[in-house]
C-alpha cells in the first residue's frame, strides 16, 4: 500500500461531496507517547509534546493522508480512571466523546512500564464502542522490549504494534493497520444544489442570538456564558424563495484557553462545520474589536477556500459609543488579508441589520461559484501583465504562456510560465488580486496556481479559441 504525507491544500470541495472525513482518534492514558505518534502521522510537530503527565488537555485535529486516504486524525489528552471533576473529568469526557465519533482508534501503551491498572480501565472502555481499535506499544526501543510487549495482548484486542514514535520505528506499521481498518469510501453525496452557510466565531459573540432572529424564534439557547451552544445545529429555511441550510457552531477559541467542558467539547465540531459548508459568516463582537482569536478563525476560512462575510454584532453599541471610526482602523490592521471584505453591520438583539445579512451572503456566494472561459481569462491575464509587468530576477523575467481556471471554490486559476521560481510571492498576489476584482469575488479567496512550461510554446489551440 502507498504511504502519503501530510494532506496539503483545500479539500473542502472533496470533505462536502463525499461526506465526513472518517475520524481516528489516538488514545490512552498520561504519558504514554501519544502526541509524538500524533506528530509523526502528522510529519511535522504540531501537538505539544512534553515528558510530562497531562501536557496535552485538548483534543487537536488535523486533516491528514494514511495509506491514500484523507482522514481528520485526532490527539486526544490524557485519560485518568480516578478523575471526578476539574480539567482531568473535563478532558476524560471530551475524550469519550471522540471514542463515540471515531472509526479507528489507536490505544497507545507504554512498553517499559507494562500494562497497568489505567490501561485495563481504558481497554474496557474501548471494548464498548464499535470502532476498530488499534493497540500501540510505544516506546519499544529494542529487541527486547518489543517482546515484552506481547503482554499488551491480554487487554482483548488482535491488532498489536510495538513501535518507537520517538525514534520512527513501527510507524509505518501503524499506518498500514489504521488504513486496513478505514470504512470504504464514501459514495459521493448527491448534491441538492442547497447551499450551506457556517456562522462562526468566537464564544459569546451572539451566533445563537443572530440565528434566533433570522428565524424569528428561540431556536438556539442564548445565555451570556461562553460555549453555551456545543454542538452545531443545522438549520433549513428560505431566503427570497430559495432554500438554504443554516449553520451555527459552537464557538471556537485557542487550545490552551478551553478550559470548560462545554467547550472543550465544540472546537471539532465547529471545524468541521468550516468543511462542510460553502460559505461562513464570521460574527465579531464591535463592541470589544478585533480580538487576535478572530484573525485565526478567519485563516482558519480561507485557508480552507471558503468565502468569508465579516459581521460585526453589536453596532448598535458602537454608535452610540461613536467608535465606528476606531473599529473600522482596527478591522482594516488586524484583518486587512481578507481582500475586499464585505462587511456587514448588525445588532443582533435589536435586529439592526439583520434582514440584509443572508441575501449580501448568497450574492456573493452566486459571485464566487463564476466559471470563467479559457478565453476570457486569458485576456484577462494579458491585460494584468500589461498593466504591471512582473519584476525581474537577475537578468531573466517571467513569461506567462497562458492559463484556465481548475476550479470555482475557491477560485483557483491556474497559469503556464517559463520558471515558477522568476514569479515573486508579491506578484502572484497582485494576479490574485487582479482576477478577484475582475470577476467580483471580493471577500473570497482566489488562487493562483503556477506549472512551468520549458518548451515556451503558446498556448493550445482549445485555449485560445474557448
């Protein structure tokens, strides 16, 4: 079987039609070597890994590839037999509920210290759920201690690894078991052509209270206390006689920083709704400003192709406090790499606003779904390096041959030159910026993509004619 790295670009398109990547989660008690395995399935470091119990309290997700499939892999903390309340109950009950979501999961041990009473109490736990369980005896660093670790066999399950995370040894091994044990692929969903629209945000900024007064009822529970909604709720209605699926997350916030259960339980839910959905309003609260949390959330968008409408919640407050002027200054430094931005201006308590927010949301939807003719675009190329011609490098300058659009969401032109290393960063982002006001796709990501071409022929024929 074919190993792969780390899944790289937007899959979004591919997460919707086919449903939801399949989970695997890694578990197992303290200590045991978790987030390095994370890590190295990962191929880059991105859990925290300390050797010390209970570095890792939330759960962390990533979109990965394991034996050619994409799978949303998920480092999990520490799980205490003896925890009753504060953080280590609230990291045993988030991690449960993973164990509830996954399709494989990966029981981590420890090798040099054998089975112990925690691993027993996690090994019954695991036997309740259906999911595949992979057992891995990490930290066996030699001969002797991978036959020490057939011990590990009477916790009850077949699948038996003695691996090193630390030092790469059985890695790949734990790659070939979880994808042995992947569900068939999903046949891809039948599109309905119904567009799904993600209110995301931080906790507490009024995403239940603006989905309350779109549908003009108390669908969702608003209460002043942050992570009160924990799931997303997936809502159906009309919009000027055109259907629509409305979705409200759970509010999102930094790893280190979800210290209520509540929360701690939201964060993959609130990404994956971020996957599932071809659009997302971003809810700020202008009565505070731009917090740095609202900056990740909206990478968090566009770095997944999704457009983006930047609502800020509570104007009504900043009028009266007439520090319209000062929150536009903050909006334009803090998320001045949203392009063009459309903004919105709400009160979602008094409903100041509102009634314009989903139709301004759908427009530019209708916008950023444009599928451009080879032709057309090509002189649109033509044209912008006619107005800015690119720089040069030493004594050589790029020569673009032509291009055509590979995808609509996001828009993603790509663009035939003689040497991708002549074509500065700076200058693919003045292309970007070209096409995006050309086509109206303001508030959206547009990609450029570069392939070179050495032979220096023009284009094809079908290019130029279409």
């Amino acid at each position: 079987m074919a190993r792969a790295g780390a899944g790289q670009g937007d899959r979004g398109a591919e997460t919707r039609a086919g449903g939801a990547l399949p989970l695997v989660a890694i578990v197992g008690r303290a200590n045991v070597g978790k987030s390095t395995l994370f890590n190295r399935l990962l191929r880059r470091g991105r859990a925290l890994v300390e050797d010390r119990p209970g570095v890792t309290r939330d759960r962390v997700a990533e979109t990965t590839r394991i034996e050619g499939r994409d799978v949303l892999l998920v480092d999990t903390g520490g799980l205490d037999p003896d925890a009753e309340s504060g953080i280590p109950a609230a990291v045993r009950a988030q991690v449960e509920r993973v164990i509830q979501d996954a399709s494989v999961i990966v029981f981590v041990v420890d090798a040099r210290e054998g089975v112990l009473p925690a691993d027993r109490w996690v090994a019954e736990r695991l036997r309740r759920v259906s999911s595949q369980v992979v057992v891995v005896a990490n930290k066996a660093d030699h001969p002797r201690a991978e036959a020490a670790a057939a011990e590990f066999f009477e916790l009850g399950f077949a699948e038996l690894i003695p691996a090193s995370a630390e030092h790469r040894r059985g890695v790949v091994d734990v790659e070939v078991a979880i994808g042995e044990r992947l569900p068939p692929p999903a046949e891809p969903a039948v599109q309905d052509g119904v567009p799904r629209l993600a209110i995301i945000g931080r906790p507490n900024v009024g995403k239940s209270s603006l989905l309350n007064c779109v549908l003009g009822e108390p669908r969702n529970i608003v209460a002043d206390e942050p992570g009160t909604t924990r799931d997303a709720t997936d809502v159906r209605l009309r919009v000027d006689g055109r259907e629509i699926v409305l979705v409200d997350t759970a509010g999102l916030r930094r790893a280190g920083k979800r210290a209520q259960r509540i929360e701690r339980g939201s964060a993959l839910m609130a990404l994956r709704s971020i996957e599932r959905s071809d659009l997302t309003l971003l809810l700020l609260d202008a009565s505070e400003g731009v917090a740095d949390q609202d900056c990740r959330i909206a990478r968090l968008a566009l770095d997944r192709g999704r457009p983006l409408v930047l609502v800020l919640n509570k104007w009504d407050l900043v009028a009266v406090s007439g520090r319209d002027r000062a929150v536009a200054r903050e909006l334009e430094r803090k998320l001045g790499f949203v392009a063009d931005p459309v903004i919105l201006r709400i009160s979602a308590k008094t409903g100041l606003g509102v009634s314009q927010v989903l139709p301004r949301a759908l427009a530019l939807l209708d916008r950023v779904g444009v599928r451009v003719p080879t032709s057309e675009l090509n002189r649109a190329l033509e044209t912008a390096v006619a107005r800015h011609s690119p720089p040069t490098r030493g004594r050589r300058r790029p020569h673009f041959y032509y291009c055509t659009q590979i995808s609509s969401r996001p828009f993603t032109v790509l663009v035939f030159v003689n040497d991708i290393g002549l074509v500065t960063d700076n200058y693919r982002r003045y292309l970007e910026s070209y096409f995006r006001k050309t086509y109206d796709l303001e508030s959206a990501p547009v990609r450029v993509r570069l392939r070179r071409r050495a032979d220096g022929r023009s284009a094809p024929e079908s290019a130029r004619k279409r």
